[in-house]
C-alpha cells in the first residue's frame, strides 16, 4: 500500500500551493484547488479500498521521453519569454505549479483505476503546458481549469484506436480538451470567464515574438521530425493570406500574416508526433490542412460574430480523425518521384534536416519581407480608414474592432472616433446612448473633444490624436510606447500613414 | 489705495442697483421625496444681464492670478442671458436614484455618503449624464412645475452651469466677494472644515438669489473648459489639442476662505472622482 505514499505526496503539493498567496488571495480560486484536492483523495481512498481485495496498483520505472520533456522545455521557454513582456504570466505560476500536481495524481489515478501501471515520466508536463498556453479561467472560474484538463486525461485514455497494431489515443491530449471547452464557451457564450482573449494578444507584446517561436519550433522539429506539420501550414496561411490581399486590398488576420498565437499553435499545439500522420508527405498534408482549417474557422467565426482566437484550438482534433485517412492516401500514393525529390516519401527523419533547411529559408525569405516581425501595414490605424473610406471588404468592421481594442486601453482618441461613429450612423447604426458612452470614456481620457462632444454631440469634433494616444496607436501589437521620446513616436506615426504626424516631423527637424 | 477705493465705489454703486431676482421652482415634494422616488432638485431663475467677472489680484490681495481678466483689465463685464440654477448641490440620495435607475457605472463611493450630503466621487462624465437623466425625468414627471416643462419643450436643457452662469448666480450683479457680501463668515458656508455638511445647512439669507452652499461644502463641476480669461462662452469649442481640464467652482470644505470666494477658479481633470468634488445642475437654454 506504500505506492499510495505517490499521489498522498502530490496531493498535499496541490494543498500547499493553496496556501500561497496568489492562490488564498480568491475565495473561490482557494475553494478550487481544494475541491480538486478532495476529488483527488476521494478518488485514492477508493483505489485503496479497492487494493485491500485486488492488490496495490503498481508503478513502472521512471520512464523520461524525449517527445515529454523536450516539448516541456520549449513551452517553458514560451512562458519565460511571454510572462517577460506580459506580467499575469509569472503571476499564473503558482496556478501552473497546482495544475502540474493534479495533471500527475489525475494521470497516475486513471492508470490505476484502469488496472494498468502507472510510468513515471514527464507525460503531464507538455499537456498542462501546451493548455496553458491557449486558455485559462480566470480565478473565479478555476475550477474548469481542473476540469480541463482532466478532460484532456480521460480523452487520452478512453478515446482511443488501433494503428499500426498499437491501442493508441486518437486525439493531441490537450487540443481534444481545448476544442471541447471552446466550442461550449462559445456555444453558452461564455468566453469571457477565460483569459483566452488577452493569451491571445499578449504574446505579440515580446519583441521579435516570431523569430523566438521559430527558434523554439526548430528544437521541436530537430527532435521529432515534424518541420512538414509547420512548414507546410505555415506555407499555407501565408499564401492565403496573400492571396486575400491581393485580392480584396486587406489583410486578412487584420495586423499579421498569421496571428502570434496561431504560430505557436503550429509549432507546439498541432505538432504532437503521437496524433500526426506517420509520412513526411502525410505531416505536410495534415499541416496544409491546419493552414486552411485555421482560415475557414476564422472567418467563420468572425461572420457568426463570435471570438475568432478559437480558431486555432477547434480544429486540431478535427485533423486527428482524419489520420489513418491521410496515412492510407499516402501509402497508396507510393513513391511518387515529385515526392521522393521533395524528400517526402521515406520513413520520417531521413531528410529532417533538409526540410528544416527549406523551413529556414522560407521563414528567413518571409521575415525579409517584412511578414512576420516588425511593422504589418494592418497596424496603422490609417490605413483602415483609408480601406473603409473605400469601402473594402470587411474594412470598417475591422476600423471598429481595431478602435475598440485602443479604446478600451484608454485612447482617448479612439474612444472619440467610436462615439462619432455611433453618432453619424454611416459604419453602424446610429445609437446616441453609445456615443455619449464612448464621449465619455474619451473625456475621462482627457481627450477634449470627447468632453465637447459630450457635452453638446449635435456638432461632434475630432482632433488629431495627442502623443499619449499615439504611444498606444502606433505600437505595432507590442507593448505600450510610453519611454519613445515624441520625435520617434511622430516618425513612426508619419510612416503609419498620420499626415499631420509627419508634419510635425518636419517642423520639429 | 486709489484702486480699492474706486472699486469700492463700483460695488458700492452696484449693490444699490442690483435687486436680487428670485423666482423659485421647486417640483412637488421635491424637498421630502422618498428615497424610491428622485427627488427633483429646486430650480431658481437668475434673470438675464451683465454682471462684473473676474477680480483683479492688484485690487483684491485675496485673488489669484488666474481671476485676473487681462493684463490691462482687472475684471470683465459678461452679459448673460436668464438661466435657472439648482439650489442645492445634488445629493447623494438625488444620485442615487439616478444610479438605480439608469445602466450608468458609477463609483460606489459616490452612493456611500449620507443621503443628504452632497454627491462626491462623481468624475465630469458622471455629472452630465446624471443631467441628461434628469432632463428625460423632468420632461416626464407630472409633478413637475408647468415653466420647467415649458421651457424644456422649447428646448432649454438640463446641463451643468458654466462659469459665467455659475460666478453670476453667486454673487450677483453687485460684485461680491463672498455669496452673503465681501468678508468670510464661517456661519454662512462650510469651508476650513473637516468633511461635507447636508446640502443648505448653513442658513444664508443674505446669499445671491438664494443659492445654498455657492461657497465650500464640495466644489462644484462647471460645464467650462478651462482657460485663461477674458472669458468668451463662444471659444469653448477651441484649443481641442489641449489635455482636458474642466473648470470647477465655490471651494469645498477643507478649503480656506481665499478659495471659497465667488471669483475662485479651479480646475480639474474631467476623470477625476474625488472627496471634494461635487455639482449643481442647471437649465439653460444653450
């Protein structure tokens, strides 16, 4: 009966990450961790009563896997990176570290009460990380997170089928879980009990965030052959993304060729070896598939008016069914020679290093060009005015959200278009509660014509945006330029398209 | 010595020919509403006509530099037409039926305070649209009084005084220092004290048109953006490049005298919410 002493360990780990207090600061955030460590007791009191007839559960050797901690250690890399740039992620740590003691008394638990033995590893590891990286409740909520991923568990251990003569699970752990709760948050319309929203627009907030998670994914692709999974979504996104520029004259994914998050979905979410195909020509397929997945969620998505970050989370378990599909379309295929000159036929890892060779190149061309990091022409505020002045697809829908996001971080100027907006009913319809609403906001950030137009919107004014505003504006998805001194901040408002900026550029030289 | 004795004359000249107008207009239980019902606040009309704004810091050693109306000029002469002022600051409870009645976010410690007690904690935003509230109650309320209707009919508004209007109503057209006349009296405001009082508990008949509390208890959100003077009603759309400041009158009560006079100009950021800071409303025809 010793091998309880394991999970009775963790358990009382869970119980004194409690005490901490980040955790004690939230009522119902304590009250969580001490329901998970109830359920988690309750649930070896009955393992132990079971033991007494059947024998003790039993524990197989430390088993570390490289697909385990490799993965582990580049999310890791990840979290250090963002929770630099973006505080609320250091101070989730606590929340990580209880998570990580449930992950492995709820995983060691499971095994038990499905007879097998349980081996010591790092499997936890990569599946609370890789959850964490998408979507957390916030505090008051935290129980769902346990939740989470005990649903990821129980996907992995009863949601399973043969290949290649092997009872394996069908679906990447903690995207099935993902998928599931995006799909009932957005159903109960509930998204707002997440963080999920501001995961997804923080890790922009990291300097050259591309460049790192391009870096951390080649560690990924070294070890585990799945550079065609990423290359080839990446490929994909890009080149749809061009082509819908090319053909409407906007972006896209409005500030990006492809959304940070979404990047990162392609190197540590949909590249799971185990729920991939087992080809390289497969593991392209299923990457051009993500490519095109994360396109068609995202606007269908944003046309049912619902939150478009889901978009990368939905569709990996969609991908993991149609595996033993991908794989079989492939071994019919056979050794077609435009496959086998791409390298893509063959037993995975014999030209890894080649397809990490053209990975780089296309990623080093794509960044030449101005795709990934640094300044997207969706970032200037100019430029969907313009866009929407010409009434291009989606344009002043997207004018709208983009003034939304700055006005609810205290543009004042932002706030002020918006009120006009709501006023002259030409982008939407007219609604003066809202417009004096937005005024206000925008006199509370001390942007005069938000005040005179509040008080009297008859004659709404605007004015160019003040310095304060344009240290929020011209951020280019990174963080606030509050230390920029104005004579950069003017040159870098000059290139968004702000003539008014450039004259005062011009006059101050 | 020369000066004060010439502006002695004028005041002199101008109390005799001033004749406070006082016409109140108080809604029907306007003063004992229950708390479920809002209590309409006392309107009173300040008549139409000029009155001295302004003081002159080599005149007055009590004024600061910003009452001065320009460098040649001590003090103005602001012509401005009838308008009705509240009598009474907004209280806590007046705001507080406009809180559970509208969908507005205010600060809970705005509804904190003794009913009575003038609403504080209440940001420039806040107070006008307890005004655009208040003009949607007005227009609907039977028990308000006909003119009030009238004129919101013809189209005059609840908003909150501008500086002229306000620096009219508290001192009247003879130019005084103070509401009730030139020297401080603390029996007829609350100033250097240590909290805010219930509205019109200092008893004041001396006071212009009959206003309570012009001077000290909070001081009070003017519909004016703060510039320098002459003061012109018709520049107040100009300077939009500026960061936001909003003039406030009358002092408050931890202030000194020197504060609390009618010609006393402060400023403040239209999102702040503090302790002191309250308003009035009025109806104008804009």
């Amino acid at each position: 009966m010793g091998v309880f002493l394991a999970p009775l360990a963790l358990t009382a780990g869970l119980l004194a990450v409690s005490l901490l207090p980040r955790i004690r600061q939230s009522e119902p955030l304590t009250w969580s961790f001490w329901g998970a460590a109830m359920l988690l007791l309750a649930w070896q009191a009955v393992l132990a009563l079971r033991a007494r007839t059947e024998g003790a559960p039993t524990l197989g050797p430390f088993t570390p896997r490289a697909q385990h901690y490799v993965q582990a250690l580049c999310h890791s890399g990840v979290f250090l990176y963002w929770g630099w740039y973006w505080p609320p992620v250091y101070d989730f740590m606590p929340l990580l570290a209880g998570q990580l003691f449930f992950a492995y008394v709820f995983d060691m638990l499971l095994a038990w009460s499905k007879r097998q033995a349980w081996v010591p590893g790092f499997g936890p590891f990569p599946i609370v990380f890789s959850t964490n990286l998408f979507l957390w409740f916030k505090d008051d909520w935290f129980a769902l997170q346990f939740i989470l991923l005990a649903v990821g568990f129980l996907g992995k251990a009863f949601v399973q089928w043969e290949r290649d003569g092997r009872r394996v699970h069908i679906f990447n752990p903690s995207a099935f879980s993902l998928a599931l709760f995006s799909v009932g948050l957005l159903v109960t319309g509930t998204t707002d009990l997440t963080w999920a929203q501001e995961i997804n627009t923080t890790f922009s907030l990291g300097p050259r965030i591309y460049l790192m998670l391009f870096g951390i994914g080649l560690v990924v692709m070294y070890f585990f052959s799945i550079t065609p999974v990423t290359a080839s979504a990446a490929a994909t996104l890009f080149g749809a993304s061009a082509a819908y520029y090319a053909v409407t004259g906007v972006p896209y994914f409005v500030d990006s060729e492809i959304p940070a998050a979404v990047f990162l979905g392609m190197h540590l979410l949909v590249t799971d070896p185990s729920t991939s195909p087992r080809t390289p020509f497969g593991r392209a397929v299923f990457g051009v598939m993500y490519g095109l997945g994360v396109f068609a969620l995202y606007a269908l998505l944003g046309a049912l008016g619902l939150p478009t970050f889901y978009d990368k989370l939905m569709v990996v378990p969609l991908l993991n069914l149609t595996v033993p599909s991908i794989d079989r379309a492939v071994a019919r295929l056979g050794s077609q020679p435009i496959l086998a000159r791409l390298g893509l036929v063959g037993p995975l890892g014999r030209m890894n290093l080649a397809h990490m060779g053209a990975w780089i190149l296309f990623f080093a061309a794509m960044t030449a060009l101005g795709r990934t990091d640094g300044m997207h022409r969706g970032d200037a505020l100019p430029f969907w005015q313009q866009a929407c002045a010409e009434d291009r697809p989606r344009a002043c829908e997207r004018l709208l959200m983009i003034e939304g996001s700055y006005c609810a971080d205290n543009a004042g100027w932002a706030c002020n278009e918006l009120g006009r907006h709501y006023l002259d009913g030409r982008l939407v319809p007219t609604d003066t509660d809202r417009a004096l609403a937005y005024f206000s906001r925008a006199c509370e950030a001390r942007f005069q014509p938000g005040c005179v137009n509040l008080l009297d919107p008859s004659a709404p004014v605007a004015a160019d945006p003040r310095p304060l505003d344009l240290r929020l504006l011209v951020r280019e998805g990174g963080p606030n330029l509050l230390e920029m001194p104005e004579p950069a901040l003017y040159a870098r408002a000059c290139r968004h398209g702000w003539s008014f900026a450039c004259e005062k550029r011009s006059a101050s030289r | 010595m020369r000066w004060r004795a010439a502006a002695a004359a004028v005041l002199l000249l101008l109390l005799v020919g001033a004749r406070a107008h006082v016409a109140p207009l108080r809604a029907q239980g306007a003063a004992e509403a229950p708390a479920s019902r809002p209590a309409f606040p006392e309107l009173v009309e300040i008549p139409g006509g000029p009155f001295v704004m302004g003081a002159d810091p080599s005149a007055d050693p009590m004024a600061f530099d910003n009452e001065r109306w320009s460098p040649s000029q001590g003090t103005g002469m602001v012509d401005v037409p009838t308008f009705y002022l509240a009598r009474h600051e907004v209280t806590v409870a007046q705001f507080a039926a406009f809180a559970r009645a509208s969908s507005w976010r205010v600060d809970p410690q705005a509804l904190a305070g003794p009913p009575a007690h003038p609403v504080v904690f209440v940001s420039w935003p806040d107070a006008l649209a307890y005004c655009r509230w208040l003009e949607g109650e007005l227009k609907r309320a039977p028990e308000v009084p006909g003119r009030v209707r009238q004129l919101l009919a013809e189209g005059w508004r609840v908003t909150l005084p501008s500086e002229a209007e306000w620096e009219k109503a508290a001192r009247g057209t003879d130019g005084r220092r103070y509401p009730w006349g030139s020297e401080p009296r603390r029996d007829r405001a609350n100033y250097q004290n240590q909290g805010t009082a219930p509205v019109g508990t200092y008893p004041c008949p001396e006071c212009a048109h009959g206003l309570a509390d012009m001077s000290g208890n909070v001081w009070e959100w003017t519909s004016s953006p703060y510039q320098p003077y002459p003061y012109d009603a018709s520049d107040d759309r100009a300077n939009l490049d500026a960061d936001a400041l909003w003039v406030m009158r009358g002092g408050s009560f931890g202030d000194p005298a020197r504060q609390v006079r009618t010609p006393a100009r402060g400023a403040a950021d239209p999102g702040a919410r503090r302790a002191f800071i309250g308003f009035r409303v009025a109806l104008v025809k804009r």
